[in-house]
C-alpha cells in the first residue's frame, strides 16, 4: 500500500509528512491555549472589576447616607450602586455556574464557570458574604422613600463586607492569575516539545538523506571514474553519436590517435569522416548511419553493409610524413525503449589485420603458382625426381646442421655463410637438372641472400633469421612436392600407369634358372643373419634365348648379391622400420618381342645410402670431397655401377670390392641394353634392365663367371 | 510463418527453400523476378520475403516497395551478391529490415531468419 | 611474414633481458627442428597462440640462467619454485608485449611453466619450428617458435 511508485523516495516523503504533522499538530494546540490564555487575561480584568466594584458600592453607600443626612438628593448614587450590584452579583454567579456578564469594553462576555476547588471556595465565601449585603442593597434601592435607618444599614453592611469581598476578590484574582499562568507554562511545554519532535525529524530526514546523497554521489563518482578509466585505457576509439550525427561529449583518448584528427565534443561527425574517405564511401556511410538511426531495420543483419568497415584512410604526421592506416568503424545503437537515441561508434586501426590478410591472399596466388610446380613434376621422370627430392632434403637439413652449430665467440660467420651456400647451390644445380625450374629459383633466391650477406660482412647470429624463414620455406616446398608424388603414388594402385605385368606362366617358377635364384637368395640370407623371400613372376625364363637366358640368370644373381649384401636389413632392423621381418625380393622377366626382353628387380630394403656412397666415391679416388658434395644425383647413382666403388667399408666374400654392379653395367652394355634405378631411401631400390632382341650373329656372350660373381 | 522466396535464380531458389523449410517455416510462393513477386503477394500474403536485388522485370528495390504497400508488416530479408553498399542500403530504406551477403551457408540463413524474426518477437 | 613475428618476439626476448638482466642476451644463429628435437633446458615457459596462426611459442632456459637474473634483480630465495615464477613471468612478458604487436586475430594463451623435459603441452606436429638460441652472460637460453 505504500508502494505509490515513490520509490526511493519513500521514506523522504513519509519524513517530510511526519514533519509537517508535527508542526500542524503544535500549531493547534498553540491557537487553542492561546485562546485560553487570553480568555483567561480577561477573567483577570473581570475579576479585578469585581474589586473595583465592591469599592464603589462601598462607596456609593457612604456618599447616599451622608446625602441623606444632609437631605440632599441622592439619586444618581442610588442608581450607581443598583448597577454595580447588578454587574456584581452577575459576574460572581457566573464564575460559580458560568454565564454572560458585561465585558469590560463594549459588549458581553462570556464567563465559564471556574473549575477550581480553591477558587469555587472563594467565591462560595463571598456569596456568602454578599447575598445578606445584596438583599440589603436591593431592599434599599426598590424602596419608594428609603429612610435614613435604611441608608445608615446599607452603609455600615457595606463597611463590613466591603473588606471580607476585597480580600475575597483579591485572593481570586490572584488564583485566576495563577491558573493562567499555569497554562502559558502548558503551552511553553507543547510548544518546546513540538520543537523538539520536529528538530529530532529534521536530524533524521538529513541524517537518512545525506548518507544516501553521499551514497549515491559515491556510485555516480565511483561510476563515472570507471567510465573515465574505460575511456583513458581502451585501445579502441569510442564516442557517441547522437541522432543528428552530432559527437557526443565523452571519448575515449585512444579516439584522436585513431583518427589522426582531433573529434571535437558537439561536432558533425559527418563533417570529420568527409577529407578522410572517398566521396562514394563518404556517400554510403552517411546512408548507412540514416539507416541506423532512423529506419526499422535489424542492427545485426545490416553490419555487412557498414561501409566503413575497413576503410583505408590516410594520416598526417608531422610535415611531410604521411601515413596509410585502415580502420574499422562499428555502429552499435543505443537504445531507450523503442526509441534509437544514439549510436555508439567504436573504431579500430586495424593495419596490421588487413596487412595480415592480404599476406594470406598473396601466400594463396604463390599456393596457386604451386599448380605450375605439378606440372612441372609431371614433366621429370620419376626416379630422377625421387632421387632430387632426397638429394634435396638432405641437403637442406646439411644447411640446417650448418645454422644449429652456434659459432664460438668471436668466430666469422662468413665461413658458415659460405658452407650453405655451396650446398645450396648444388641442390639449384640439381633442380635444375632435373627440370624443377621453379625450386630452383627458390634456391635462387637463397644464394642471393646468402650473397648479400656475404657483402656485408661482420654479421651476427641475428642476421640468419632471414636465412632460417626461408630454410624453412624450402624445407616445405620440397615436402609439397613429396606428397605430391605420394598422392600420385596412391592413385598408381588404383589406376594403372604401368604397362600390365606378363602373366605368369605356371611352369615358370618351377624353372631351374628361377630356382636356383631362390636358393642363392636363401643361402646368403643365412650368411649375413638376414631372411627372405624371392618371388618370381613372368615368362618362363626357359623360353629366352640362351644368349639372353644367360645374361639375365647372371644379372639376377647380382641383384640379388647386392640385395642381401646392401638393401636387405637384418630382421630386427626391418620389425623397427614397421616392415616384415623378412626381406621380399620380386623378380620378373617379360618378353616385349620387338622391343627385346626386360627384367626388373626390386628388393623392399633400406635403398642406396648416399652419403656412404659419397664417402665410396671419395675413397675411390674419383672425385675429392667439395666435388662430391655438389655432384648430381644421377652422375651419384651411376657411380654404383663402376668398378671399385663399394659402399662396405671391409671387404669380405660377397662385398666390398666394389665389383659385382660393375659387371651387370659391362654386360649390359655389351647387349646394347639399358639400365635404370629408382629407389626410396629406407624402402626399396628397383633395377629395370631392358635387354634388345638377339640377333643370330652374335652367337654366345661370355655370362659373370661364378667367381666373379662371388667378388 | 509462411515464406514467399524471391530470386532470379534457380539454385538460390531452391536453396532457400530447402533450408528454411527444414526451419520451419512454411514456403508459400516462389518468383523469379519482381512482377511475379507482386502477383504471387496479393494471393498468398506471406508474412516473410527473401528478395534478391538485381532481376528482370522489376528490380528488387522496386519491388520491396509495392510489398510494403500492399502489406506494410511484412518483414522482408534482402539477399544479395551486390557489391554496391549503397544500393543494398537503399533497399532497407525501402523498408527490408535485414541484408544477407550472397554466397551464404545454410547456417547463416536460418540465423539471419531467426533475427528478422526477433523483430516481431520482441 | 614470418620474419617480421619473429624478429618481434626476438626483440621482446632482447627488451626483457635488457631490462631484467641489465644486459641484452646475445642471439645466435637460428635453425629449423623437428618438433621431436627441440630444444628443451630445465625450465620452461609457454604461451600457445591460436587464432590466425596457431602453435606455441616458448622460453626454455637452465636453471643456472634463471638463477643469475633473480639474483640480479635483488631476490634471494632460489628455490625451484622461485626459479619457475621467474620462467612464468618472462613467458607473461612476451605474451603481453605480443598481444600489443599482434593484432585480435591472434589469440594468446596464459603462459604454462614445465619443468624438465616433461611434455605438458602440445608442439604443432609435422611443422618445423623456429629456434632461436640466445646466451645472456654466458648462460644458455633458447626461444622457439613454432606456427602452423
């Protein structure tokens, strides 16, 4: 019920009331004992009147029985004193039973009875006294011809009573002064307390409202040094807009900064955005924020319109000195009610953001420039391309060894500067080579850093930083086109890119030649603490022609030397590299007719170990080690097949003489027939031989003699 | 809720149309271009339009307009390729109450719907 | 793009050396590794980055190095959990400067401190990372970053 929507001001209000009856009610009670009060003045005058009367009367009497004596004429004091008894006996009735007497000025007054046990006494007293004296004056006054007797009683009653009344009248009036005055006291009493009340309500409504003043000044501070906190740290602009797009007088200090203009409070916003953008944007953010301000749209699904968005402005600092910033402006409403009343603008430099995204675009044109690379990875052939890409990523990681060796103090770093440069310029050469035009450039552009450093000399670790991101670039070029051809690899099994295998004839594997193979397999994998498998497909080897039929049994048992001796890992090596423990040798032999015979071999073991063929090539003798370094992979591999080349360190029955690829490379030569390798580092190394039809003159080709192929 | 889609093109058509059926809302009509727009309204009375800008036989903007004056309540989405803010920001003026970018997922269909619906909804 | 974030963090590494340590570290040559063989010393602070690029980025150090800095700027208490706090607030450090060089796309983590080799958080897997060695006095420090 005291819910009258006062709300907080409530008690304020309930105060104040309390107040004001409080006054109300002192005020009334003053008017009416003052009333009293006065009344009570007048009782005094009337009673002191009582006093002067008996006086008079007293008087009258004497004066009419001196007249009398002396015969004079007495009349006028005869009626004087029938007055003054009148007044007399009315006034005293009336204090005894209350009524109306004669007021002291004009007119009558009224006379309570006086509720007073003393008083009451008094005046019963005096009626006690006056009635006999009373009876007498009137007697006296109602006679026709009073006589002298009558005259000399009144006056001698007079003289007797005239002192009992006047001591009687002035103890009354003595006794009405007292009771007014105990009612003045009354008044003095409310009055004060009145006061009292009305001071104590007072100290509570300051009391109560002071301290919630205080406290509400204290939020509104407290709220206000937040805003201004918000608005000195914010990294973003903000200010409001009101709907005349018209700056509100708070901003955040960021704002300017921002802007690069100064947003005076009470400005046109319109005005300040004008000599930043584009007369076009210009044009649409003033329809954007109309829109936001004055149409019944939804404020979400319009922020893709904002054209202000990311804007690119451009910003003077200082003479001369300009600089090119992009900001975002948002517009956020500012709702009371139904009604927008503001927008509050937030804007942002966001340079850095744009910066980053347009990188992003360039990096997906360079992704789409990658295209380009495919298609020159289609154009390589395969094993040359596996070969590089090796070559490749062990070069990089050299260079990488060659940035993680941190140089002693005080040392050049000239030296190291130098080191990655040749490797980066063989793996240029390589790609080159090989038709990756494109990853050499990127070497390319390697070896121009790098020369730039050169030039400059007096480096430091720092200064390879450059080095490092573009290592790092190469590094994942080289992996792209890995997986590119891991991709193409995959689609392989499910498409078929080589011509179809020959059928296997049944009889095929039970051939001699083939048999004799499986057990020169078997026979040094037990030799060298090695298993496996060789499994043989194609053409019956029976059917080739002698010529041919020797050549190939020998080349296989070469292979399969090299195989067990190189490729093979032992079986526990293979369980750690996931693969089966024993190793698989296929072998298949086709007759293409015309086109002569081919063989392929291909063993699942560890490939050929470059850097141990490097350090054979050296040990040979044929090149030293800076020419090694930057030797191609093709011109690497084919060392293989020279005579003295072997990657074994120690010699033994199977190996290490470096004779054995040496004598399938003379063979095959001697038959007009090609060789090709491919291999994958850790998986498998795969030997094509193709071998021309045989013609009659050339009737037997001496085959690798047993002893030979034991070297 | 019943939908009418507004887009000259087929595959947006059916686009919207699918995702916003499976929303819920029911899809009263479908027009090609303005003028059917305007015929299929009278008929149909939808409460909600998806309305593409650029179209033969009346453009969007235009169109938009007749739409309110037939019904002002209805509550219109435009949905547009247009690069040109302005135009786009003319057609709410028009009185569309939201703008959806083309190309646009399903996702950010039913959500912009869910916010043109807002709109009635509180 | 990589070069300017890193020369960035480099330089806030550089600052806090300079300011902390009253000498700016010396930075050595940097190099690629594999997540598997990054570098890792007795104490580590991370601070993972997601949002345009994501990854981490770290401070690892030895407990001679962090010793030395709490000893340079007046703390006596060398105790391990001392020398974490000052691993903690060198990664804060660089996450804060970071977050004012980078813009909002990129997001960084309340650093995380690891002590020992023990992998408490995740390297971006098939990624090289950035290593870059550092030597305040003649203490070994290295910051790695690592970005996809």
């Amino acid at each position: 019920m005291w819910n009258l929507g006062l709300g907080k001001y409530r008690t304020m209000v309930i105060s104040i009331a309390l107040f004001l009856l409080f006054d109300l009610g002192v005020l009334v009670m003053n008017f009416f004992i003052s009333s009293e009060i006065s009344s009570d003045a007048a009782n005094v005058n009337i009673v002191g009147r009582q006093r002067m009367l008996t006086q008079r009367m007293a008087k009258a009497s004497l004066q009419i029985e001196s007249r009398v004596i002396a015969g004079q004429s007495y009349r006028d004091l005869m009626m004087e004193l029938d007055r003054a008894s009148a007044v007399y006996d009315q006034t005293l009735m009336a204090y005894i039973n209350g009524g109306t007497v004669p007021g002291t000025g004009s007119g009558d007054f009224v006379v309570k009875r006086i509720d007073d046990e003393k008083a009451q006494k008094m005046l019963a007293d005096a009626q006690e006294q006056w009635a006999p004296y009373r009876d007498a004056i009137q007697a006296f006054v109602r006679s026709d011809a009073p006589t002298l007797e009558q005259a000399m009683d009144v006056a001698r009653n007079s003289e007797v009573v005239n002192v009992w009344l006047l001591t009687l009248m002035n103890d009354l009036t003595t006794r009405v002064e007292e009771l007014a005055a105990s009612k003045a006291t009354v008044l003095r009493t409310v009055q004060l307390t009145g006061m009292l009340l009305a001071t104590i309500n007072f100290l509570i409504i300051m009391f109560h409202f002071i301290r919630h003043l205080r406290r509400s000044d204290q939020a509104l501070e407290r709220a206000h040094r937040e805003t201004d906190d918000i608005l000195r740290t914010t990294q973003e602009g903000l200010f409001l807009l009101d709907a005349d797009g018209r700056v509100g007088s708070q901003q955040s200090r960021a704002l300017a900064g921002i802007l690069g203009v100064q947003v005076p409070p009470g400005s046109d916003f319109l005005d300040i955005l004008r000599p930043l953008v584009t007369p076009k944007v210009f044009d649409t953010a003033r329809e954007y924020i109309d829109l936001l301000l004055r149409h019944e749209v939804r404020e979400k699904l319009v922020a893709g319109l904002n054209p202000l968005d990311s804007v690119e402005i451009t910003v003077t600092r200082g003479p001369g000195m300009v600089e090119t910033r992009f900001l975002q402006f948002r517009f956020n409403r500012v709702m009371e009610g139904e009604v927008v009343t503001h927008l509050l603008v937030t804007t942002n430099d966001i340079s850095r953001r744009v910066r980053l995204e347009r990188d992003l675009r360039e990096s997906e044109v360079r992704a789409q420039g990658q295209m380009s690379v495919l298609l020159q990875i289609l154009g390589v052939e395969p094993h040359l391309l596996q070969d590089f890409l090796r070559n490749a990523s062990e070069g990089l990681n050299l260079i990488n060894q060659q940035l993680e060796l941190q140089p002693a103090p005080g040392e050049n770093l000239l030296t190291k500067v130098n080191a990655i440069f040749r490797i980066a310029h063989r793996i240029k050469g390589d790609a080159a080579a090989v038709g990756l035009e494109s990853v050499a450039q990127s070497f390319h552009g390697l070896e121009d850093m790098l020369s730039g450093m050169r030039e400059r000399g007096d480096l430091v670790g720092e200064d390879f930083l450059p080095v490092a991101v573009r290592m790092k670039a190469l590094f994942s070029e080289i992996e792209t086109i890995h997986n590119v051809l891991t991709r193409m690899a995959q689609m392989r099994g499910v498409v078929t890119v080589e011509p179809a295998r020959p059928k296997t004839e049944p009889s095929a594997v039970a051939n001699p030649i083939v048999r004799q193979w499986i057990s020169y397999a078997k026979q040094l994998a037990e030799r060298h603490g090695k298993q496996v498998d060789l499994v043989y497909q194609g053409m019956d080897v029976s059917d080739l022609h002698p010529v041919q039929r020797e050549a190939v049994s020998s080349i296989v048992n070469q292979f399969v030397r090299n195989a067990l001796v190189h490729g093979i890992e032992r079986p526990e090596d293979r369980k750690a590299r996931g693969k089966a423990e024993s190793g698989r040798l296929a072998v298949y032999v086709a007759n293409w007719g015309e086109n002569g015979i081919e063989v392929s071999f291909r063993d699942d073991g560890q490939g050929i170990d470059q850097a141990k063929l490097r350090a054979a090539v050296v040990r040979s003798g044929r090149m030293n080690e800076e020419e090694v370094g930057t030797v191609d992979m093709r011109r690497l591999v084919s060392f293989i097949f020279e005579p003295g080349i072997s990657t074994r360190e120690t010699a033994d029955e199977d190996a290490g003489r470096g004779a054995g690829l040496d004598a399938v490379r003379d063979l095959v030569r001697k038959l007009g027939g090609q060789i090709r390798i491919g291999m994958t580092t850790g998986e498998y190394c795969h030997f094509r031989v193709q071998l021309p039809p045989v013609h009659e003159s050339l009737v037997s080709v001496p085959a690798i003699t047993s002893q030979e192929a034991a070297a | 809720m019943k939908l009418m889609i507004v887009d000259d093109s087929n595959i947006i058509r059916s686009k919207i149309a699918r995702a916003l059926g499976k929303h819920g809302l029911e899809i009263a009509a479908l027009a090609s271009n303005g003028q059917e727009a305007v015929r299929c309204f009278t008929t149909v009375r939808p409460d909600l339009v998806t309305m593409d800008l650029t179209m033969p036989n009346m453009d969007g903007i235009e169109c938009i307009r007749r739409l309110r004056q037939i019904n002002p309540d209805v509550r219109v989405l435009v949905v547009s390729a247009l690069a040109d803010k302005a135009t786009a920001i003319a057609a709410l003026k028009e009185g569309a109450q939201g703008f959806l970018h083309k190309p646009f997922t399903e996702d950010d269909l039913t959500e912009a719907m869910d916010e043109l619906l807002g709109v009635r909804n509180g | 793009m990589d070069e300017e974030q890193l020369r960035c963090f480099v330089d806030i590494v550089q600052h806090y050396f300079a300011n902390q340590g009253g000498k700016a570290a010396e930075v050595g040559s940097p190099y690629l590794a594999d997540p598997e063989a990054l570098p890792m010393l007795d104490v580590t602070g991370v601070i993972g980055i997601s949002g345009a690029r994501q990854g981490c980025i770290y401070v690892t150090a030895g407990r001679e190095l962090l010793r030395n800095l709490l000893l340079y700027v007046g703390e006596t208490d060398l105790s391990d959990a001392n020398l974490a706090d000052m691993a903690g607030e060198m990664a804060n450090t660089i996450s804060g400067n970071a977050r004012t060089h980078f813009g909002p796309e990129f997001m960084i983590s309340v650093p995380l401190v690891v002590q020992g080799r023990a992998q408490g958080f995740q390297m971006p897997k098939g990624v090289k990372a950035y290593v870059i060695p550092m030597r305040w006095h003649k203490f070994e420090a290295s910051l790695v970053v690592s970005l996809v």
